[in-house]
C-alpha cells in the first residue's frame, strides 16, 4: 500500500538524480580533489559526492539510489532522505580526508548511498518491517565486511575506470549510524 511519504520521497530522488546527471558535466571541477581542499576548496568534501569516474559509474549510483526508493518509499521520510543525503555526503568526504591520505581524488556517490540504505534499513526497523530491515542490513554490512577483508570487486574497478572506495562504503555506514541512533531517540521519544 502505498502512503503519502511515496511522492515526496520519489521527488527528492528525481531532484537528486537530476542533480548528478549535471554535476557529471562539471566532474573535474568538482570531484574530491586533495590538492585543492587543501587550498581552501572545503566543499569538494561534499561535491565529490556528486560526480562520477564515468557515465557507467553514474548509472550503477543511480540505479541504487532508485532502488533504495522503491525499497524504502514508504518508511523514509523525504526530510530525513534530505537530512541524510547532506550529512552522509559530509561524512563520506571528511572520513576520506581526515583517514586516508592516500586518496587524493575521490568520485562518487556509493558511500552515502550505503549508508542511506542502512537508514533506510532503521527507518523499516522503527516500523516493525523486520524482514526488510533486517535483510537490506545484513546486505549492506556483509557486503562491506567482503570489500574491507577482500578488497572491492575488480569487476566493478575495470567497469567504473577506477579503484572502488571501500572506505568510503564504510563512512557511509558508520555515519548512518549517527543518523539512526538520531531517529531511534526521535522515535522513542514520540511514544
């Protein structure tokens, strides 16, 4: 069944998706680029986000984020998708700064959108879905765990031109845990 939370939240998905598509057009200027946050650029933290190695690597982001709201467009809220996209963002981008120094240039939108996938997965929690909750949970965090002990699937390197950030997968998880203990106290705090 679907509720009033399915037009806003496919909206803010639209707005979000059009937004990559022409944040690509200016990829160079915005990608997380070391050098440049380091002379003051602060917002490429959050804008490389944004952009993408390639039109492929784009896609696969896309695909996801669609995913992610057919999967949770009646428990997320389009405020807590907008909260949680900006903060994820931020997360992702100063883990990358702050603990891996041996990035120095950054594309894409996968660590964000793994943690809004385990917002997603909380929200569904709160509602008692436990089958989605818990299996988009179990999902997300194996699938970390694998690319953290096996490295990221050279599959998906050779297709997005790039090495796959594992680390920021990661961010992305421990920053939608911020997120979720935020929901869980809002949650309890309405009953």
């Amino acid at each position: 069944m679907m509720t009033k939370s399915l037009k806003p939240l496919i909206l803010g998905i639209f707005i979000l998706s059009f937004t990559l598509l022409i944040a690509q057009f200016f990829r160079n200027d915005l990608a997380f680029q070391r050098t440049s946050i380091d002379l003051g650029q602060w917002w490429l933290i959050i804008s490389g986000n944004l952009v993408h190695s390639n039109y492929p690597h784009l896609l696969l982001n896309l695909a996801g984020l669609w995913i992610f709201g057919f999967v949770f467009f009646d428990s997320v809220s389009l405020k807590t998708f907008s909260i949680a996209t900006l903060f994820l963002s931020a997360f992702v981008g100063l883990g990358l700064y702050f603990l891996d120094p041996d990035i120095h240039k950054y594309y894409g939108f996968s660590g964000a959108l793994y943690g809004l996938f385990l917002v997603g997965a909380t929200t569904s929690f709160l509602m008692k879905d436990w089958l989605t909750g818990g299996s988009v949970a179990l999902f997300i965090i194996g699938k970390i765990i694998w690319d953290l002990i096996y490295g990221g699937s050279s599959s998906s390197a050779e297709l997005i031109g790039i090495p796959v950030a594992v680390h920021a997968h990661l961010y992305g998880a421990i920053g939608a845990i911020f997120i979720s203990l935020g929901l869980y106290l809002k949650h309890t705090k309405k009953k």
